[in-house]
C-alpha cells in the first residue's frame, strides 16, 4: 500500500488544493485507484486519483467519500500532487 498524506475532509461544498477549491471545477479520472486509511478510525478505503485543470494549472489528488458521507483528500507523500 503507498503512503499517503491526509490533506483533509469536506461536507462537498468547498475543499481548497493549492488555493483551489476543487468543487469548483470538473474532475477528470485518471483511472487510478489507492486504498487510504480514514485518519480517526484507520479503516480502509479505496479512492480514485483525480485530476481537475484550471487553465492555469494542473492538480491532481486522490479523494473519495468516507462512510460519513464526506469526503476525504490525500496526495502521495514526498510528491507535490502529482500520482
């Protein structure tokens, strides 16, 4: 399992990356997927790498939805969000 660092948690309202609020933007699937831990309860989870494109910049992360219904957002440890 690759390790990754916890950027955190959202209702799906707003989540900044870089000072992008992601939900503002279309998220494009890279195919990937990565089993996470949640932070709390270290239980498993498989999210998908996404990547979204702000004309200006590219940021890719890895996210999904936690049994609470909301989401979480992580990027690989040691890289700048890049998968």
């Amino acid at each position: 399992m690759t390790e990754y660092t916890f950027l955190g948690k959202s209702n799906g309202v707003k989540f900044c990356i870089e000072g992008i609020d992601v939900f503002q933007y279309k998220w494009y699937a890279q195919g990937k997927c990565d089993i996470v831990l949640e932070p709390h309860t270290k239980k498993p989870y498989s999210f998908s790498v996404y990547e979204i494109d702000t004309g200006s910049k590219k940021i890719t992360f890895l996210a999904g939805k936690f049994s609470d219904d909301s989401w979480g957002f992580y990027q690989k440890k040691g890289e700048n969000f890049m998968f």
